[in-house]
C-alpha cells in the first residue's frame, strides 16, 4: 500500500510540474442555477475569470453576475468536487457586494492542486437560495498572448 501512495504522489508532482513551469495559470467558469447540486429556479447567470500566478501563489478574481433573486449573502470557492458535487468552503470572494467583485489572495499548496486538477467550484448564494443561486466549475483558459508593444 505504501508503494501505491507513492507513485500516487509521484504521478501528481510530474503531472503538475508542467504547470508550475510556466509561472500562471488562467481560470473561467460561467454560472448558472441549472449546476446547483440543489435545483434552483433562478434566472441568474454569470461568468468568473481568476488568474493565479504559481510564483507566489496569488489567485486575483473578477466575478461578474445579473438577475439574481436579491443581494448576494455570499460567494465563495469550494473544492476539491468535480462537476455536481459538493466540496468544502476554501476561499471567500464576499459577503454581499454587487457585481463584479474583485480581489486577491494567497493559496495553500494544496488549494492549486485542487484548481489544477478542475476540482473547484464558485457558488453564489442569496437569502432565497442559502445553499447557492448560480454555480460554475473552474477550468483552465489558454494563456492570454501579452500585446506586442511598438
């Protein structure tokens, strides 16, 4: 069994190396009731862009969202669950605030491996909907060209 958890360990530090390599990685998710792992009848709809540079670890987030149900209660990351289902809170965007919301912050080793392997999540929720309004899981985006200057 110890020789299995090791080439386990093995397998994810080469299979992240790639990754760690280039220094960022760029994140999206667009959101909607219908990925709610609870049915939701809201006629919400947003998109999330998040970038995390692998160097120090900061995750930045802009978080767009319209015609939720009321004010946002919270909106936060959750992970690690892949698609329709539910992992733990990680990550607090905001309590309340419109749209967009933005920040930054720092992650743990253990919070990138769970956004490299697609295993989070954004969930929004209002006072109508407490466990999530809009939900959308995080994929990694091609890297943006940076602009040629002239």
């Amino acid at each position: 069994m110890k020789h299995l958890l090791g080439i386990i360990a093995l397998f994810g530090m080469l299979a992240s190396a790639p990754a760690m390599a280039q220094g960022a990685r760029d994140f999206h998710a667009d959101m909607a009731a219908e990925w709610e792992t609870k049915f939701t009848e809201s006629p919400g709809v947003g998109t999330a862009d998040f970038h995390l540079d692998l160097t120090d670890l900061t995750f930045t987030w802009n978080i767009s969202f319209k015609s939720l149900s009321g004010p946002v209660v919270l909106a936060a990351l959750y992970g690690p669950a892949q698609p329709g289902a539910n992992g733990a809170k990680f990550l607090e965007f905001s309590k309340g605030g419109t749209s967009p919301l933005k920040g930054s912050a720092k992650l743990t080793e253990a919070q990138v491996q769970y956004l490299l392997y697609g295993w989070t999540y954004i969930n929004i929720v209002t006072a109508k909907f407490p466990l999530g309004e809009i939900r959308g899981q995080l994929d990694i985006t091609q890297p943006k060209a940076k602009e040629a200057t002239q």
